[in-house]
C-alpha cells in the first residue's frame, strides 16, 4: 500500500507512459493499488508491484521529449567521412518514427582498417525504438552500398568478409545498434 502512496504523489509512471522497471519495458496499460500492468512490445501483459516502482529505478521515456536511438556503423576507414554522414542523414529522413530532427554522426572508434561510426536519431514515440533502429540500420546499408562502399553486410564482398548484422564481429560496413536510447 506504501507503493500506491508514493507512486499516486510522485507519479512516475501514468497511464499510457512507455517505461523500463526491473528489466521489463512497456506501455502502462493499468494502475491499481498493489500493482501496475505493463503492456511489453511483444504483447505480453506483465504486472510489475508497485513496491518495485516505488523503491527501484524506473526510465520513463514518455516524460521529456524525444528519444535518442543509436546504432553503429563499421566502414573501411578509406570511407571519406562525409560520404558516412551523408548515408547516415539519407537514413534518418527516410525512417518513419523519426523525430524530424538531424541525425548526430560521429566517429566512434578507428581499428585500422575499420572506422566505426555511431548514428543518432530522435523519436517521439519511445514504443517505437527498437523499431527505429531496425529501419536506420537497414536504410543505413542501402545508403552506403548506394554511395559505393564496398563490404556492406548482405553482399557478396561483405559476405566474402565475413560482414555480419548478427552475432560475430562487425566487419566493413556492417551495421549494428541499440535502441536503449544509451
């Protein structure tokens, strides 16, 4: 009953917040007194007790505006970084829950022969992260095979290279990212 207390004063959550608590996310489909329903992106219906709101840490990405999504990007590092940029903001203006907002493209990290570049983009739908940066890093590849850069994952250099979206390590161009917003 302390839980109810303090979440009905504190309002961390409210009904139809998207939020993290105890690792499990989801939309707040219903309050009660000992526990509060959330609605997870695969559809299932998990009650989180509401001591565990009250005392744990909980991330609600409804509260605060857009949501950062990062993915990265391995390119050879002969790849001009412009031409990266360029893909990267091509990508971002295609995907659908993207915030109509730059994309922020910075290098992250140089292991010769490889650059790795981090893309971020903004949404205003935090249910739709994961799906946001599933459609970036696939436009992201599109982009740059577009723009010439050999070795992207999926094609026959990058398959030869042993390029990969999916466990492994990244080769050239592969593609790979979070939707945790970090």
């Amino acid at each position: 009953l302390a839980g109810c207390v303090i979440i009905a004063f504190a309002q961390p959550v409210r009904l139809h917040d998207h939020v993290a608590v105890g690792g499990v996310e989801g939309t707040v489909e219903r309050l009660s007194l000992t526990y509060t329903w959330l609605r997870t992106p695969d559809g299932c219906l998990v009650a989180v007790p509401n001591e565990s709101l009250a005392a744990g840490q909980v991330r609600n990405f409804s509260l605060g505006g857009p949501t950062a999504v990062t993915v990265t990007v391995s390119v050879p590092a002969a790849v001009p970084p412009e031409t990266v940029a360029g893909a990267a903001r091509a990508a971002a203006a295609e995907a659908a829950a993207a915030a109509p907002r730059p994309a922020e493209v910075s290098v992250a990290g140089l292991a010769l022969p490889a650059a790795e570049y981090t893309v971020t983009v903004w949404t205003d739908d935090p249910a739709q992260r994961a799906r946001l940066a599933d459609d970036l890093r696939a436009a992201l590849l599109r982009h740059l095979r577009a723009a010439g850069v050999a070795g992207a994952a999926g094609d026959a250099a990058g398959a030869a290279a042993g390029a990969g979206l999916a466990g492994g390590a990244p080769g050239p161009a592969a593609a790979e990212g979070r939707g945790d917003g970090a």
